[in-house]
C-alpha cells in the first residue's frame, strides 16, 4: 500500500505570492494533520482535519488555511508568502482522530521563500 | 501551551557506545511517541508510549514512559552508524486540546561514528 504522498516535494516562491501544498492520506485513512518544520526544529502543528472538518488549528496567522476533500486528500493554503514561510511542510494521516493513534508523515514539501 | 523538552540537542558518539535520549514536559500527555527522521524524509514512528511507568523494548532501543507521564526517555544500547538521524519525542494532547495534535520536542541529532 501507498504511504501518505505530497506534492510538490520542492517549490520555491517569492515574497507576498500564494501556495498551495497537497497531501494524499494512506488509503483508508480519514483524519489529515499538517505540520511546519523549520531547520533545526521539531515540526510544529498546524491544522488537523477528520471526515472533512477541521478539528483542531495550531498557532498560525490565519494566512494560513486548509481543506480536506470527500476523498480524505486536503490542501494546505499559505498567503502572503513571507521569508519565515521557508520550511519543510509535512503532512500525516491517522485512521481517525483518537488520541493516540498513530500518525504516518509524508516526506514532505520544501518550500523557500525568496 | 504544552512544551517538550528535549536532550541533548547534539550527540556524537563512535560504535559500540550507549546513550540516552531525554524528552521532559510540565505537562501531562496521554501518550508519548518518538519518531525518527533521515535527511529529506518525514518522521517514521518508532513506538508510542501511553501508560506512566511503561517500557518499550524495540531491539537494542528501550523506551520509557515517566510515572506522571510527563517525560520519557529513550535509551540505544551499543550504538551502530545506522543509528544516526534526527529522534523526535512527541506528545499527544490531553483534554482540552485537538485530539490528534502532537506537540514535539526539538529533536536530538545523533551521528554515531564507525
């Protein structure tokens, strides 16, 4: 089976421009969460969504936004690009939303900010 | 705001040694996890921890869950150059916040030198 895929796994943008970040979920899967993971750092919780509703949003500037589709796959939405915006994006899926149900990360979109 | 600590953030260590990993919080999490990550890949999840006291054998890796529940450690016996990578402990929230957000620590860098 597939694991959790993301695209683009690079891109790279200017300052003040939109971008659009997408995940697929292992098959099966129901619940999608996005993380930010700055150089040096643990990744840091953004959005968490489950049968298409948001179910949870970490401390991020609401240029920030994100959707999941009747198919379980989200988009992750950042506007207003700034230069902080450079990270490793990271999206994982969980069968639901259970406390301690595992999350299987993606490898990641690499987005730079120029 | 639920904040993990970890350490050390560097260790650099030849074959064959032991070391310890230390993951601390004021606060109570219902469940520990710590994942481990390669350069250019999303975090792989080694183990989840959730009843306080509880310890994890994974081969020559040992996790342990603290009593309160409010830190954990990870212990590699006889350290081998695939060992090395970023390890991650990560919190899931308990009461009161989104039931899947994982909060994680800073990450420790382990280069483990044949």
């Amino acid at each position: 089976d597939a694991g959790v895929t993301q695209s683009p796994t690079h891109l790279i943008k200017t300052r003040g421009q939109h971008v659009t970040l997408r995940c697929s979920p292992i098959s099966g899967h129901k619940s999608v969460s996005w993380y930010q993971q700055v150089l040096g750092q643990g990744p840091q919780f953004i959005f968490q969504y489950y049968e298409k509703e948001e179910r949870g949003r970490g401390n991020f500037p609401d240029r920030f936004s994100a959707r999941q589709f009747p198919n379980y796959s989200s988009e992750l939405n950042v506007n207003a690009l700034l230069l902080g915006d450079s990270a490793l994006y990271l999206c994982a899926s969980s069968i639901w939303t259970g406390i301690n149900q595992p999350q299987h990360f993606g490898d990641g979109t690499r987005l730079s900010i120029l | 705001t639920q904040l993990l600590e970890q350490s050390p953030q560097f260790l650099s260590i030849q074959e064959g040694e032991n070391l310890t990993v230390y993951c601390n919080s004021s606060s109570v999490f219902s469940s520990l996890q710590w994942y481990r990550q390669e350069p250019g890949e999303g975090p792989v999840l080694l183990v989840t921890v959730v009843t306080g006291g509880e310890v994890k054998k994974l081969k020559r890796l040992t996790f342990q869950f603290g009593d309160a529940r409010k830190d954990s450690s990870l212990h590699i016996t006889a350290a081998q150059p695939g060992d090395t990578g970023l390890y991650l402990c990560a919190g899931a929230g308990a009461g009161g916040t989104s039931y899947g957000k994982l909060t994680f620590g800073q990450g420790t860098i382990l280069t483990v030198h044949p």
